[in-house]
C-alpha cells in the first residue's frame, strides 16, 4: 500500500507529471519484486532497458546524447520514487545515472559522449564508478590505484573496493594515481570498459543491506587503457573528483528521501488496522508522536533536498550544502525506519516485513559516500575556513 504522494508547490506542471509517471512505474514495476531481490541478492537487469524506455536513465544527460536533459531536481524526483520502491535498486541507479553518466555528460570529450551515453541512456549497458580502495575509503585521496603512461594508452595496475554495480557494470569511471609523486594533484580519471584487457571483476559482496545492488572489488593487473579514454585532463582528476563528490551527495540524499516515505507506506495503515487493548495503535498517543515525527522529518528533508537539487540545476551548489543535506536525510532515515519497526513490534521483526530491509538499506546512506563523520567534517571546516553566507 503506498501513500501521501504529495508535491512540493515550486515544482512545475513537467516536474509534477515525471513524478506522477515515475511513481506509478517504480509501484507496478519495481515494489513488486523488492522482497525478493532482497531476498536472493540478484540485480534484476532486466529493469534497466525498462527505465531506459521511460526516459529515466539519463535524466541529466543532453537529447542529442539519449538523454532527457530535465536536470538534478528531476533526478532527484525519480531517486525518491525507484528508492520509495526499493532501496537497492535505487542505489543502483543512481550509480548509474549520476556517478557514471553524468561524470562523462559534464567532463567528457564530445567523441566520449556519442561512444558511451547513448547506451547508458537506453539501458543497454549498466554503468558505475570507482574511487574507494581497501585502504582508501573515507581517506578517499590516499588511492594506490596507478596509471603508467605509455605512448598511446595507459597501463593500470591495483584494484577498486566497494563498488556500486562493479559485478554488472559495462562501463565505469575510475580514479588512479598517475604521478603519485605528486599527491593529490597527480590524479586522473579514466573510462574503463569492462571487456578491457587485464581487467575483472570479483565475486559481489555479501551484504546487511542495499542486497541485489551488487557491490564488488576491482581487479587491475596491466589493464590497458587507450589515452582516448581519459576523462578530463592527467593529473587534474582531482577537481573531478570533488565536483562530482557534491553532486553524487545531493542526488543521493533523494535515496534515504525514498525510504523515509516507504517507512510511512508501511507504518500508518499498520497501526490503524492492528488492536491492542481493544482499540488500534493508532489511537495512542506515544504511536501517533512517532507518526507526527516521521511526518516532519520526512517533509522537512524533501525540502532540504529538493532545495539543494535545484542549487546543482544552478550550478551553485557548494560543499556544506551537498554533505549536511545528504547527512539530514540520511540519519532522518535510519531513525524513522526503527520507528516503524517499533510501531510494528514483534512484525516488524520479522524478515517477511518490509521494515527489516527499509533499516537495513537505510543504514548505507550514512556510511556511503563519505560516512557522517566525514560530512560532519567537511560542514564544520568550511564554515570555520569562510563563515555563513546568507
């Protein structure tokens, strides 16, 4: 059962009728199968031509490239819906669409663009992105990954830990050292494709949550990488790095948006239909604190979204904004999927509810991406370094 699909009132006639049309999608195509994606840990390909012929895929990508070119407000709107649906699948899709797509529609050379954007957008191929390693995780920037420059390609040797989609990928964006001498500064960013030479993947992880959103390590044993698959300047994928690290964290921050809302689907109607005491849960008033407060966080984070999305359709967005959003929605949404398990009791506990798996895709949100602890860093430090704007 799902509820209280409500609309911001900024949001266009366009904007109102995607989240009509995604909506009704993500119910009859997605939230039928998410228990048992869950269930078995398998990513269901088959979805991706099917998001690719709503137009979803490449929800920032320009036409002339297959996309739908309607902005990060729009790619917000369609992240809360799939992740309302399923959270893993969300996660995958935004791997996908943002990490992947959008990192080669902004950085990408215009032969890059016509190679690889009209498949990602179609859903032909699954794309992905990889930065984190065993060892550089949070200290993202201490990467061992190498790039060793040759005459006409690149030799890439290490590997990539964590990786959305890494198992199904076809095409991912990865980082590597290619003068390490130079620290951060000698960094670049590559499109690897995954029938490369020299290149695989492991076996998926076995994960608490976000299962059928397969995440997996990297392999790189002499990989080679044609010099025309460099994405953005050598030794400047630093920047890249950063300005997709702001955008990923604001589109992400949609993904827990989703969850929070699946948390009221299963709660309300629960708790007006189970009786205690001879009356529903609905009718005490510790129950309805909780529903009160699920209400207020929720909409309070769709507008802290929602806000910041539209400050990356203006180019404005800045650090702080990207991490405390994605760090309010992301919290907000753990704490309201243990509530609706409380307000479930002893169903709520049990495997077949749909709350076990709300909590346990929740809970990545505040480690991905940059865990609290990092986003907390990064609000405090900019605001020291340059103060409030108003």
């Amino acid at each position: 059962m799902t509820t209280m699909r409500e609309s911001l009132p900024f949001l266009d006639k366009s904007l109102q009728k995607l989240q009509e049309t995604v909506h009704a999608f993500a119910q009859s195509h997605i939230s039928p199968i998410a228990h048992k994606i869950d269930q078995t840990n398998q990513f269901p390909r088959e979805l991706w031509p099917q998001l690719g012929g709503q137009h979803l895929l490449g929800i920032t990508v320009e036409k002339k490239y297959g996309g739908s070119e309607l902005g990060f407000l729009a790619h917000s709107i369609v992240m809360e819906a799939i992740s309302r649906a399923s959270g893993s699948i969300g996660l995958a899709y935004a791997a996908h669409s943002n990490l992947c797509m959008n990192q080669i529609q902004h950085f990408g050379t215009e032969k890059q663009k016509c190679q690889y954007l009209p498949k990602l957008s179609s859903g032909e191929w699954l794309g992905g992105l990889a930065m984190s390693e065993k060892n550089a995780g949070s200290d993202v920037l201490s990467m061992q990954l190498q790039a060793e420059e040759k005459d006409d390609h690149f030799i890439l040797n290490g590997h990539k830990m964590w990786i959305t989609n890494g198992t199904e990928a076809d095409v991912i964006v990865v980082y590597a050292k290619t003068n390490p001498a130079a620290g951060n500064h000698g960094m670049s960013c590559f499109i690897i494709e995954k029938t490369m030479p020299g290149f695989h993947a492991n076996a998926k992880l076995d994960k608490l949550g976000m299962r059928g959103c397969d995440t997996s390590e990297l392999i790189f044993k002499n990989c080679i990488v044609p010099k025309e698959n460099l994405l953005g300047k050598i030794n400047e994928g630093l920047s890249l790095l950063m300005i997709g690290l702001d955008y990923e964290r604001a589109v992400l921050a949609a993904g827990p948006l989703g969850l929070m809302q699946a948390c009221l689907d299963v709660m309300l109607p629960y708790v007006k239909t189970r009786h205690q005491f001879k009356k529903p849960l609905s009718d005490f008033q510790l129950i309805q604190e909780k529903i009160a407060n699920a209400y207020m966080h929720y909409h309070a984070a769709k507008s802290y979204v929602y806000a910041t999305a539209t400050l990356c359709d203006q180019e404005k967005i800045t650090p702080e904004i990207a991490a405390s959003t994605y760090l309010f929605a992301a919290e907000n949404a753990t704490k309201m999927a243990l509530d609706t398990i409380q307000c479930l009791g002893g169903v709520g506990y049990l495997n077949e509810s749909p709350a076990g798996r709300i909590l346990r895709d929740a809970k990545l949100y505040e480690i991905g991406a940059g865990t609290t602890e990092i986003r907390r860093l990064i609000i405090a430090r900019t605001l020291l370094e340059k103060g409030v704007s108003v």
